[in-house]
C-alpha cells in the first residue's frame, strides 16, 4: 500500500504544480453559484447601508423638531410615526430621548426641556441579512443618535 499512497501522491503534486487550465461543468457551476451568493450579500449589505442613512435622517428630523418645540409632544410622536413608516428594511423601530425634563410640565408637552439644556435622541431598529429569498439569518440592529439643545424658555 505504501507504494500505492507514494504514487496517488505524485499524481497529485503533478496536477497541483501543472499550469494547464481545465475547466469542467460542475466548477463551474460552483463558480456562478458562490458569485450569485455574494451578490446578494452585497445587495443585502448595501440595503442596510440605506437603513441606516434613513434612520439618520429620521433622528435629525426629530432633533430639530424637539429643539423648536421646547420638548417632547405629540408633534413629535406623530412626526416620528411618520417618518419611520417611510423607512424600509428596518423593523421594530423605537425611539428614546435623554435629557433633563423640566418639572412640571407645561401643559400640551409629554416632557419640556428648557432653553439651553442639551438632550439626546437615539432611534433603533432590527435590520436583516437573509439573501435573495429573504432566509433572516443574521439580526443586525441599527442605531441612530443625535443630539440637540433646546431653544425654547419655560417660565
């Protein structure tokens, strides 16, 4: 057996050194399925690429409505409601604004953020990598932050 193994090993050292081209069907075939494959990854990739360019969008639109408004009220509620039914490839988004809350509360705001005080908002959402048929292997959440001052005074 031993001078069996010696030869198959040289067979294979010739194939490997030899600079002959050889193509066949199912290299082929394999070939054009790993390329289709990464297509649609990269397809994928650059869909969340937009998600995130819109969820950038959204929080800045969000900024600049809290800082006119003084605070968080239902303005700001519905604006976000309509602007994350425009996003497509994200799913669950949320929002969450940090910052000091002025107390009480002036009537018609949720919370008020007096003149000068910085506040945060971040925006997330659940984006998916799946391939062409949509397989939702990989979870990727996308976050979004911006931040802002209050350019509204409360007596």
């Amino acid at each position: 057996m031993i001078g069996g193994d010696i030869i198959i090993f040289v067979r294979i050292r010739k194939i490997l050194k030899s600079e002959r081209g050889a193509s066949d069907y199912f290299g082929s075939v394999v070939f054009i399925f790993i390329a289709v494959l990464m297509l649609a990854f990269i397809i994928d990739v650059f869909a969340i690429i937009s998600t995130k360019q819109e969820l950038d969008h959204c929080v800045d639109q969000m900024v600049k409505q809290i800082q006119l408004s003084g605070g968080v009220n239902g303005e700001t509620e519905s604006l976000f409601q309509f602007l994350s039914s425009e996003i497509e490839g994200a799913e669950n988004i949320t929002y969450s604004i940090n910052g000091s809350f002025r107390s009480p509360t002036p009537s018609g705001m949720t919370s008020a953020i007096q003149l000068g005080d910085p506040f945060y908002v971040t925006i997330t959402g659940q984006a998916q990598l799946g391939g062409f048929w949509n397989f939702n292997l990989i979870r990727i959440t996308v976050l979004a932050r911006g931040a802002g001052v209050s350019e509204n005074y409360w007596k």
